[in-house]
C-alpha cells in the first residue's frame, strides 16, 4: 500500500469529521451537538480506515496454525536460586528467542510452568530452533581436564579414584576440586583412548572426562561481546570477546597451564564447556588473551541461534530438557473455522438486527447502526492492537452481538415506560438514556470484569475470547449510549420522528412470583441434584484431557462410520481406553465419519494404538507414499577430509616424531544434536593484540606415516578446529544432494515423516546427514499436516556413495510405502502431561472463585449492601450447577438426543470460559431486577414481597428480550460454529436459559429472605440490648 495513500487516509480521518461535523450542526441549527457529531465521525472512519489497511486481522495458532510448547520449571540451584522468578525467567526466556523484540512468538506463565506459543511459523525448524533455545542451559565454560602427568592434580584424581559415583569432587573443606562432564561424540573420536586423561561411564552409557575446577572459573558471564560474522572463507561464524576481568582470568589460566618445558610430549588440554558438555579439548601452546571467533560449516540461522543463547546468558530458572507437552496445531484447519465463524457471525447479526428492526422500528434501525459501528470499532481495535483472534474469540465477537445490544433493549424499555407516563417524545428520550445508564455500566462492568479474570488465567485461545468480549463490550457503552443518544436527538430536532412506535409482547404483569418461589426452589435442587449425580458418575469421565492429562488421537477409516457404534465398541474396552470420549471430525470434500477423534486419559500413546488396532482392525485406513521428481541437487559438494589438516610451521619436523593432527578437530554442534546434523567446528582464538599477530599458515594433510590414533592438536595463539579450506563459491549445505517429491495418501506430520525417514536411513551412508522437509501446499510451510512434501538429503560424505543416492531414496521411501500399508494410520496423535493438566484445573479452580469474589464485592458497593452480593452469588452458583450437570447428563443423553446435536460434552478450557462468561452475563439481568428494587422502594429501609414483585414485573419485558438476543446468537453458534466450541456454545445455551430463570426465582426470593433474616436479627439483637437496659435500671 502506497505511504502516499495512507497518508491522505489519516488526514481525511482527522480533519473530514470536524468539518462536516461543524457544517451539520450549523445545517441542522444543534451547535451544542458539533463536536458529538464529529466524535461519531472520526471513530466511524478511523475504524473503516484501521479494518481496511490492516487486513486480515492477525490470527491465532489455532485458524493460522503453529506450536505451543509448555516447559515445567525448577530452582536453578547451581547458580544459588531457591525459588523461581516467573518474570525474571520470562524475560530471560525472552531475550534467548526474540532479542529484537520484532517476533511473534508469545512466552508467558502458565500455572507453576512457562508456556511459549510460536504462531504461522515458516517451517517446523524453526519451532525446533527456538525450542533448542529455549532448553539450552546457555552455559559456556573453560576447564583444564585432569592429567595423570599434572602433579596438580593429584589430590583430585585420588578424590575421584575413591568415591568414583561422584559427579563432583570435593575437598575436606566441601571445596570443589573436579567434576567428571559428558563429551560429546566429537570430543570423544578427538581425545580417543587418551591413557593419561581420566574416564569413565556414566550410568547412560555416555563417556565422562574429569575437568580440573580452576579459581579462574573462565566462563559465559564474562563474554564482553556476541556478534554474528563470516570467516575468511565467507562461512558464517561467531565473533566473541571477554571483558576485561575475563581477558585476565583467561590470560592466567592458559599462561599457567602452557606445554611442560621438561617433557616435549606433556601438553595440557584445555576443555570448551557448552552447556555441560565437553565438545572440544585443543592443546594449550601459548598464552591466549581476549577474544575468539567460532567456525565452522554453519547456517546463519544456526549461528543466531549461538548467538542469541550466548548473549542472554544462564537462565535464572532450570527448565525440562523436553517440553512437558508440544501441541502441532494444524494451519489446514484454519479456512473452515473461520469459514463457519464467519457464517455464524454473519447469522447472528442478521438476525438479531431483523429482531430489533421488527421488534422496536425506528428504534431497531438505530441499534443496528450503534452494533455495525460496535463490530467496525471492536475490529479495528484488535488489529490496532495486535490482538489475535483465536476461535474461542470468534466466538466470543458473536457473544457480543447479543450482549450489545441488550443496553438499547433496557434503554428502549425505559423510554417505553416513560411514553406511557405521558412525557413528551424528548423528554422520554432523555430520561430513558438517563435512568437506564447506571444499570448498563454495572451490567457491563460485571461482565468486563470476569473478562480480564479470563485473561489473566486463560490459554492463548481463551484469551482471544477475553479479549474480544473485554473490547466488544467496552465499546458498546459508547455505541449503545453515546452515538444511538446522538441519532435521537438529531431525528427528533429535525423532525424525522415525532413518535415511537414499538411492538410489545410482553406488557403489564402482576404476577405473584414469591408466592411460587419455594417450589422453584425445590424444582431447582431436584434438577441440580441429579446433574451433579452425573457430575459423580461420570467422574474424571467429565474432564477432558486438558484437565487430567491423556492423549488425544483421531482414527481414519476405510469407510464412514456411525458414531454410535463406534462409542459401544470403545466402551468395551475401558480398561485399554479409560474415560474415553468419541467426537466426529469434520473435513471438507470428505465423508462425515471417515475421521473419528478419540479422547482417553491413557497416557501411553502406543498403548491407546495397540487398542484401537485391536478393536477396529481392518477398518481403518492405511497410509501410502511414492517417491517423483527424484534429481541431484546443483551446487559445489563440500569435500569432509577423512582427517584434519595439519598446521605447515616451523613444529611440522617435530610432528613428523611425534605425529599430531595440525591444529584441527571436529566437534559436533550442538545446536543440531536432535536432528542427527553433523556440523564441523572451528575455534579460532587470537593474542590480546589482534593488530599484531600474523595469520595461520596454510594447513596441509598430515604425513601418510602418521598413525590412526588420534592426537589433539596444539593450542597456540591462532587455533583452528576443523575448519575446511574453502576457494571459489561458498558452498550449499545441500549442493551435490539429492531431493524428492513425497505423496502421501493422507496428510502426515512433519514430525512424524522427519521420524520415519531417520529411522529408514539409520544404516545407510545417509544416516546423520542434513535433511530438511517443505510443506508443498501451504506455503513451503513445515508446520502442520499435508500429503505433499519436499525432501532434501545433504551428500554423503564419501564421493564414491553419492552417485547411488537417488537410487537408496528410492527404496528407502518404497520400503517407507510397505512399512505404512502395514499398519492403520493415525492422523493425528497429542498427549497431555499429568503435570500440565494439574497446572489447568488450579487455573480454573482459582479463575471462578476470583471472580465470584470480584462481583460480591462489586455488588456490595454498588448497592451498599452486602445481602444483594450475597443473593447474586447464590443464583450464579445455582446456574453453575445446572449447566455442569448438564454437561455430565449429556454423556447419557447423546445417544437419544443426537438429532439436537448433544454430543457427551467433556469440561476443557473454552467450556470454562463459557463459565466465567456466563457468571457476567447471569449477573445482567440480576442487576436489573436489583436496581428496580432499590428505586421501587426509594427512602424505605424495607424490601417486601410486594415491592419485589412489582420490580419483577416492571422489569419481566427486557429480561425475556435481553435474554431473547443472546440466545439468538448463541443458538446459531451452537449450530453453526462448528466442532471446536460446540460444548463452549452449549454450556453457554444451557447458562442463558438457567440464568433468567435464576434471575427472577433464585436472586430475588433470596435477597427477600436475606434481608428478613437480617430483620429479625436485628430485632432480637435489640431486643436484648433493651432487656439488659431494663435489668440494669432495675
């Protein structure tokens, strides 16, 4: 878009509405209502222009696909720590995968863990990147290994031989002396069976090397300077310096441990400590000072990636090496979502405005002009600021049109009230918005407030909804109020109306509602009696696995399959599959019952496969893939030397003796452990004075007479570590490679074919080599379920097994085609740790007792009373409990009542989230009632049966209407929203219903009891007080 364009947009926003603003108000002859006019003006078209230059909105990982990883989190003990820092650790996390501040991946707590959400990332690497970052202990350390020739370390090596279960060596005074560190494979083939360094295995089969403990302590925190650089070959690598403190420890520790001038062969090793790993021991030549550069066959990315954990440094917290739980959410289901969510947005605007139009006239006109302009405004605030949409906040865009326009329905209601006391069309304009605003803030303010709990507590997800309703409903108290009060006033002005007609369904009532309140009451225990005996039958059946952990899996079948069989058939097996749940899963161009997902808090995956395959066999689908487009990639292959070069100085006759690799070895890098990439290594580090010190000799291969044991080169002023000598183009880490097409019958996972292929070349001269996948229907995309994948395989290192690559790929992904039509496939497969789901129910748990705590104490205020709090609360509890049970009888009920679309709902988060909005929403109507009560009564202390009940009828029309418009858009999402919050749309129909009736025969019954409770209480009270006067008199 133009800057020129967007420009001229925002000047005609800022200066078109005070011009026209000022010329209507003049035209219209109302200059008190110019600057209103204006407002109106300028929100109208900064919103229009916000929606359209910010198209689409952002989405969340669940429309746009993405990563969510959950770490669990302990003390770092070794740095001192004995509690966790949540923000501390956030921000240190945060400056380890966004130092620039211009990603989009989301870190926040989550219970006593952290969550990290990595939303549209461009490719599974990449969320594989940050989580390398993320579980990097980002530590960098220089030790010398202990030498049985080093009489230094003698006490230590004694120490060590004695106590040889230690990881740390201690002294008698408890000071460390040494500690036995893992090496990783390259340090291992560089030190070979080196007889004067101590080893050892560990009880993971890993080989140990004792490190002598130095006062220098050389490590990370005196790194001055990280940067990202090139070598001389124009290979990416990473430029360091120390401090000046660590320039002397550094200068110090080398300088004391130089070659032993009494034996020619004693060269001591200095040991390169990465996050508790030995992955190179060099020898020491010379004193080295301040600075170093580390090279090596990298990418950029993976250089960042060293970079970005180098310069964050430690982490104040120890994190899981593995996340707790990864959830892969699947970017393909996205445009059917939004697809639906836009169908029933569309459907409930069109029929709440067509109820409002038909219902109030003139007056629907003008609240569907305050909604449109609600949904414009909500939009543009969320691209504004950055909010996602999530779909539970789709969800929630829709709540909101209900809910908006329940403030026109009271103030309409008023202005009815006062036509028929016969005030005059602008005084009833007047009073009608007057008297009707306190009872729309306190509406709002109740249901605003359980928003920001649902915020604070909520899954991204949820907070999407949080955020949406938060918005939705901040904005309607300028819409419903400000701008409709605007309309009204210029229609009436101008004569375009001189009265207001509405229909009217509902008219006077005198119904004696407390006289049948205690059979309400009763009917109410009943059905809330049996819902909870489904909430005991059911058991941790009723939670989904976010709350108890389990694995979610979706089944594919040859053909479709009824539901209902498929719930008998797993219910037979219960001990396999314990509080399973079966739900379709709905794609588009595909048979419905095809896709059958399965929830159990069975853990182990294998075992919930091993029980489906037994249970359904040959029914379900198998996956297939062929191998296409097989070719060599272009480029110049990288040459990997079977041994490093040696160094051509002036020592080159003295190695002829005492054969020595040159100043060269390998170490793996650790960045690429996971995914089996071998990535050469260099260290260069140069004398304090760069200025001065001449460039490293060209290297050369060793004497062919030199022997297969190796020998760890030299460490002098210029060290080099397995650097390659490149000339000509830099090299591709794929040219000379080879790529493919691979079609799958059936979308499949990155995770899952990265696996498979692994496994397939484990025993062929691919094994450990660079391969990278591409997602070739979604943008190259990595993330998410396709049938298309691009594969790239690195050469193998030897020239001669290159030219039959093609071939063994081909065979490979033949055997691959065979090893799937040998199994069912599973589409999908998610567990859920025990862990995070204790983490989810405390939330939950603390998320409905805050906010009934808020609203009792809002209440309380409100009404200076704490009776009116308390009576709010019971009939909230009461609709809790009836939408619970409802939720537990659904089980019971799917199977006779499918055809109203009852599914066995299960609790999860979203259905939480209906929770705490229907705790705000019930409150609406109660608040209503309440505030009639207090003016009915007017200067009367007393709250009577009579006084209730005419609040109650004065008020019967709006809360039918007001609950008649949230239950038109929560109907339609219950129809039309689709899989994903059709149990959030069904606990918030059930709550809807539960809470008008709650309203009139739970809240007001209650709040008349209460106060004649606290009536007689007070009598008696002073009563005695009066009895102990007398006795005391007498």
């Amino acid at each position: 878009m133009s800057s020129y364009l967007i420009v001229l947009a925002t000047l005609a926003v800022i200066v078109l509405p005070v011009v026209i603003g000022a010329w209507l108000a003049k035209l219209w002859r109302m200059p008190d209502h110019g600057w209103k006019i204006s407002l109106v003006l300028f929100a109208t078209l900064a919103g229009a222009a916000i929606t359209f230059f910010g198209w689409p909105p952002k989405l969340g990982i669940d429309l746009s696909g993405g990563t969510k990883l959950i770490y669990s989190v302990q003390p770092n003990n070794a740095i001192g720590e004995t509690t966790v820092d949540m923000d501390k650790l956030i921000s240190a996390v945060t400056r380890r995968v966004n130092p620039s501040g211009t990603s989009e991946v989301s870190i926040r707590p989550y219970g006593n863990d952290i969550e990290v959400i990595i939303p549209e990332a461009d490719n599974r690497a990449e969320a594989d990147r940050i989580e390398k970052k993320i579980s990097s202990a980002g530590t960098l350390e220089f030790r010398i290994l202990a030498d049985t020739r080093d009489t230094r370390h003698d006490r230590a090596r004694q120490l060590a031989e004695q106590n040889k279960t230690a990881v740390q060596i201690l002294g008698p005074d408890g000071k460390r002396l040494a500690e036995w560190v893992p090496m990783s494979e390259h340090a291992a083939a560089q030190l070979g069976s080196d007889p004067n360094l101590l080893t050892r295995k560990n009880e993971r089969g890993q080989t140990e090397v004792l490190v002598n403990i130095d006062q220098q302590n050389v490590n990370g925190d005196y790194l001055r300077r990280v940067a990202a650089s090139h070598d001389e070959t124009g290979n990416p690598s990473v430029d360091f310096e120390f401090n000046a403190r660590g320039s002397r420890l550094f200068s110090r520790l080398t300088g004391e441990n130089l070659p032993d001038p009494t034996n020619a062969e004693f060269k001591r090793h200095l040991g390169i400590i990465l996050d508790g790993t030995l992955d190179s021991a060099p020898y020491i030549q010379s004193t080295i000072s301040d600075r170093g550069t580390i090279t090596g066959r990298f990418t950029q990315e993976e250089v960042d990636s060293l970079v970005d954990v180098l310069r964050a440094g430690q982490l104040p917290a120890k994190l899981s090496e593995t996340p707790e739980q990864v959830q892969i959410i699947d970017a393909t289901l996205g445009p059917d979502t939004i697809r639906r969510g836009a169908l029933s947005m569309g459907a409930s605007v069109l029929a709440v405005m067509l109820f409002m139009i038909f219902y109030y006239r003139f007056s629907g006109i003008v609240a569907c002009v305050a909604l449109i302009l609600n949904i414009l405004l909500t939009l543009a605030v969320m691209i504004t600021i950055k909010a996602a949409f999530t779909l539970p906040g789709l969800a929630g865009l829709v709540l909101t049109v209900g809910m908006a326009v329940d403030a026109n329905v009271l103030i309409y209601e008023r202005i009815r009230e006062e036509l028929a006391k016969g005030a005059t069309l602008r005084m009833a304009i007047r009073n009608g918005f007057s008297k009707a605003m306190s009872t729309i803030i306190d509406s709002n303010v109740t249901t605003i407030l359980t928003a920001v709990v649902l915020y604070i507590i909520g899954t991204a997800e949820v907070k999407g909804f949080a955020v949406t309703l938060f918005v939705g409903l901040s904005l309607s108290l300028f819409t419903a109020t400000f701008v409709a009060r605007l309309i009204f006033d210029v229609a009436e002005r101008q004569g375009w109306i001189t009265q207001l007609k509405m229909r009217q369904f509902v008219g006077v009532t005198h119904f004696d509602f407390m006289r049948v309140a205690k059979p309400a009451i009763v009917a109410s225990l009943v059905v809330i009696a049996i819902g909870m005996a489904a909430v005991f039958a059911r058991g941790s059946n009723l939670l989904n696995i976010d709350f108890t952990g389990g694995t979610q899996v979706t089944m594919l079948f040859n053909e479709p399959q009824e539901i209902a069989e498929v719930r008998d058939l797993i219910d037979e097996h219960v001990a396999e599959l314990p509080d399973a749940t079966v739900n379709y899963v709905s794609f588009e161009n595909e048979e419905q019952g095809k896709r059958i997902e399965i929830n159990t808090s069975q853990l182990d995956q294998s075992k919930v496969q091993e029980a489906l395959v037994q249970i359904f066999g040959d029914k379900l689908a198998t996956q297939h893939v062929k191998a296409s487009e097989v070719r060599a990639i272009e480029g110049v292959a990288p040459e990997i030397p079977a041994t490093a070069p040696a160094k051509a100085d002036e020592k080159q006759q003295s190695s002829a003796t005492h054969p020595e690799q040159s100043l060269a070895a390998e170490m793996a890098n650790y960045w690429q452990r996971r995914s089996a990439q071998r990535v050469s290594v260099a260290l260069e580090l140069a004398q304090a004075n760069p200025a001065t010190q001449t460039p490293a000799a060209t290297t050369s291969p060793p004497a062919p007479s030199a022997p297969a044991t190796p020998v760890v080169p030299p460490l002098d002023g210029a060290l080099n570590l397995g650097q390659t000598p490149v000339t000509g183009a830099i090299e591709s880490v794929f040219a000379g490679g080879t790529q493919a097409k691979l079609t799958f019958a059936d979308a499949t996972s990155y995770e899952t074919l990265r696996d498979q292929l692994e496994s397939l070349f484990a025993n062929t001269p691919e094994s450990g080599l660079r391969l990278e996948l591409f997602n070739l229907q979604n943008d190259r995309r990595s993330s998410g379920q396709t049938t298309e994948w691009e594969l790239k395989i690195a050469a193998p290192a030897d020239a001669a097994q290159r030219g039959g690559q093609a071939e063994r790929i081909t065979q490979a992904v033949a055997k691959l085609d065979q090893q799937l039509a040998s199994r069912p496939h599973f589409p999908s497969l998610v567990s859920f740790g025990a862990k995070v789901a204790g983490s989810t129910q405390e939330q939950a748990i603390y998320a409905m007792i805050a906010s009934l705590l808020l609203i009792v104490v809002y209440i309380w205020l409100r009404f200076q009373k704490a009776i009116f709090g308390i009576a709010a609360v019971v009939a909230l509890i009461h609709d809790v409990l009836v939408t619970l049970g409802a939720l537990a009888l659904s089980s019971y009920l799917a199977p006779s009542m499918g055809f109203l679309l009852v599914d066995p709902f299960k609790i999860d988060l979203p259905i939480i989230a209906a929770f705490l909005t229907l705790i705000g929403y019930s409150l609406n109507d109660t608040i209503v009632i309440f505030d009639r009560i207090r003016e009915v009564r007017g200067k009367s202390p007393d709250i009577t049966a009579e006084i209730v009940n005419l609040s109650v009828n004065q008020t019967l029309s709006r809360t039918i209407l007001t609950a008649l418009t949230v239950f038109m858009t929560v109907f339609i999402l219950y129809i039309w929203g689709g899989q994903g919050i059709h149990g959030f749309a069904f606990a918030l129909l059930i709550g809807c219903i539960a809470g008008t009736y709650s309203t009139v025969y739970i809240a007001s019954p209650v709040l008349l009891w209460l106060y004649e409770w606290q009536k007689r209480r007070s009598a008696a009270t002073s009563g005695a007080g009066v009895g102990r006067l007398q006795r005391a008199a007498s």
